[in-house]
C-alpha cells in the first residue's frame, strides 16, 4: 500500500485556514504546480499572506510534490471560446430579469412569486431563493417549482421585493458582493420572473440553481456537516474555469456540467476525499494519480448531481468542447488506457452508482457508499480510494470487473489485504 503524502495534514481542520503555520502555506505556493494563475492571486485575499511566506521558503520540487494543489486548471474543459467570448459585464451587482409577468389571482390575500428559467431543455425552476422586503414577517424561499407564496397578505397592499443570491452555503457573486435583484409583488397577483437560457440574469440564476439543488442532494445523501464555510462562486470569471482557494470561478453559467465540475472541486475539498494534482490536464491523456483523481472526482459529481442514473448514454454537454460530448458510461477507446485518465476515473465511479447495465458492469451501490468510504481519507489514487471501496462495502470480484472494464489495464490484486498493482497506477 502506498504511502500517503498527507499523512502529515491528517488533522488539519481546513485546508486553508487564516491561521495556518507559515510554513504550511509556504509549501502550497512554492509548488510551481499549484500556482495560481494571476486571476486567481488577484482574486485571492490570501495572496498576499503567501507571497510573504514564499519569500523564506526553499522546498525541493520533490517536497513540493507532495503537497495539496489547492487551485485546479481546467481550461481544457472550458475550450478556448468559453474563455474569451466573456467580459466583465458593466451592469455591477444588480441583475435585470428578462421578463416580469404579473397576473391577477382569483384570490386577494395572496401573492405568488415564481423564478424560471428557459432553456432548450426546457422550463428550469429556479430553487431556494430568499427573497425579502418590508411586507414580509420572514424571509420567503422559492420551493423545487420555483415557487414562493406570500399568505396571508392584506388585500392591495404592495412591496418590493429584494432577492440576493446568498444563503448560509452558497453565494453567487461578481468579486465580493453577491448578485441581486429586486421587483414589485402585489397582493392578489401571480407575478413571474424569467430568465433566458444565457443572458447575465440566467447564467447567474443557472449557477444559482445549479449549486443550491446539488447543496439539497448533498443535504439529502451525506449530511453536510463537512460544508464549514460559504461556498462563493465568482462569475463571469475572464480566467476561464478553476477552483481555488476555496472559491469557485465560472466562465459561463449556463454551462450546467462545468459549473457542477468546479462545484465538485469544493466538494472534494472540504470532505477531504482526496488529493489534489496540480497542473494541467488534458480529458483523454494520463497524467499523475492524485491529478486524475481530483478530476475524475470533481466530474463524478457532476454526473451524480445531474444525470439520470439510468440513463444508457450517461454524457456531458458543454464540457471539452473539441471532445463534446463527453461519455462516461461508454468510453471511448482512444481515451489513454489506466487509472491515471481522468475520464476513466468518471466512468469507473459512475458504473459503481449508476443502476444501467453495460458489459460487466452490474454494480449498484449508492454515492452514499462511496462517499462514507472516502470522507477524510485524502487518497492519492483510484487505486487507493478502490481499496477503501473494498475494505467497507464492495467484495473484490466486482471491484475488478468494473476496474476492468474501464480502465481496460488489469484488476486490482490483493495479497494478505496489501494492494498490489501495476508500477503506473500509482
Ligand atoms: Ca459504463
Ligand atoms: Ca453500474
Ligand atoms: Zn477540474
């Protein structure tokens, strides 16, 4: 069994606390790998902490690699056009709905208040809105339909209502400041706001939605005990996608499998589920274990969070474009072979949870499983997070029919419950 270099973080409470020991913070920023790219150190108000602490710093590159990366570079699932075709919107903070409907309800001691999205999809509701004002007793929430009502209202009475795109986990936010938006509710009326599929207003109600519904399955799964502080996404973020430093950046909102990707990075983080790899990476070539790892993780969740887990063809949309789409549940055969491909890390997971039958693959264990077996354990590898799956819930035979079948290298060999595996999974 390898050796884990984190066995000497096992007790930090938080991968990148304020009070973090210098030197701690030192090895981060002294990993070329991990370093941020300059739209992340501009963003990052700790960048100035660690650029002091690099100054007495002298790791060897060795050293250096065995550290947590905590910024990702996902440009190749951005593509080069989600990049560029963003520009800082002029419009601040506040949002503009792109339509605002209001129609009389049959009675008059109620108000309705309904937030969508529309996308080629389909009608997308927009969840978990708070939304106050003056007229309100207690703040009101939008449910899954996007729906809020305001009983009990005096006939005729009005307020303008205010909703910022905040809770207790989550912010959307152009820098610091979260987005926001305001409209009259009427007494009597059903008043509906909605957003097109890519304006300002829709990509930043589509990240919104995206991380709030993922946040309730979460909630609804595993618990979030593990979710210690607000999770804030910037957007429209000109650097393309990555998380770092505990924020999430999006270029592009309305690209749903992007968004759960990043979100999947914080995730990762703050269960500690695994190592980070720094650098660049490219979906169909192999790389180092702990960076595919990350990375196949990050877009594990994304699946899990979005994707009917009977769904045949199980794929992403808008991530890596000169591949999309992206297939995780058939693979395709020139993707790079073994455990050290991102992609094939996805689809190994996803044939773990999914409930479609293909080839061998008849595994049907829950994200809970996965996740108990994982939480904390900060593995390096699949190879090493498989060994958990075999220790808590999954007997080795189908861990090695499903190994198999994705990474198309041999199954996992055991010998007195040491992992034995080929030189190049680890
Ligand atoms: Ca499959
Ligand atoms: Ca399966
Ligand atoms: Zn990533």
């Amino acid at each position: 069994m390898p050796t884990s270099p984190f066995d000497s973080f096992e007790d930090e409470p938080n991968l990148f606390p304020l009070t973090s020991p210098l030197s701690y913070l030192t090895k981060q920023i002294d990993n070329p790998a991990a370093r941020p790219k300059p739209e992340a150190m501009k963003k990052s108000s700790h960048f100035l902490v660690l650029m002091l602490a690099a100054l007495s710093a002298s790791l060897t590159a060795a050293e250096a690699s065995q550290l947590l990366s905590p910024v990702t570079e996902d440009s190749d699932l951005s593509g080069a056009t989600g990049i560029e075709s963003q520009s800082v919107l002029p419009f601040g903070t506040t949002l503009t709905p792109d339509s605002v409907v209001a129609e009389d309800l049959a009675t008059s001691d109620r108000a309705w208040i309904k937030v969508i999205r529309n996308t080629k999809n389909g009608v997308q509701p927009i969840v978990g809105l708070v939304i106050e004002g003056s007229a309100l007793d207690a703040p009101l929430l939008t449910d899954e339909t996007g729906t809020a009502e305001w009983s009990n209202c005096a006939p005729r009475t009005t307020f303008r209502a205010q909703i910022k795109l905040k809770n207790t986990h989550l912010t959307v936010a152009e820098d610091s400041e979260p987005y926001r938006f305001s409209f009259q509710v009427n007494c009597g009326t059903s008043v509906t706001l909605t957003a097109n599929e890519d304006s300002p207003f829709g990509q930043a109600l589509s990240i919104w939605t995206l991380a709030e519904s993922a946040r309730r399955k979460l909630n609804s799964t595993v618990g979030l005990d593990y979710w210690t502080r607000n999770l804030t996404f910037i957007w429209p973020e000109n650097g393309g996608d990555y998380y770092s430093f505990g924020t999430v950046h999006i270029s592009r909102g309305d690209h749903w499998d992007v968004v759960l990707h990043e979100m999947g990075h914080a995730i990762y983080d703050m269960g500690k589920i695994g190592a980070f790899g720094g650098g660049q990476h490219k979906i169909d070539e192999c790389y180092s274990p702990a960076l595919a790892l990350s990375e196949g993780w990050a877009s594990y969740f994304a699946a899990w969070a979005a994707i009917d887990l009977a769904d045949p063809d199980a794929r992403f949309e808008f991530m890596v474009p000169r591949r999309a789409p992206i297939r995780i549940e058939n693979v395709p055969a020139d993707v790079c072979k073994g455990p050290t491909n991102e992609w094939r890390v996805t689809a190994f997971l996803w044939d773990l949870i999914d409930t479609h039958v293909d080839g061998e693959d008849t595994t049907t264990e829950g994200f809970q499983k996965l996740w108990q077996a994982l939480r904390g354990s900060r593995s390096a590898s699949i190879g090493a997070a498989t060994q958990k799956f075999k220790a808590s819930f999954l007997p080795q035979e189908d861990l090695n029919r499903v190994w198999e079948q994705n990474f198309l290298t041999s199954p996992l060999q055991f010998d007195s419950d040491v992992l034995i595996l080929a030189p190049n999974h680890f």
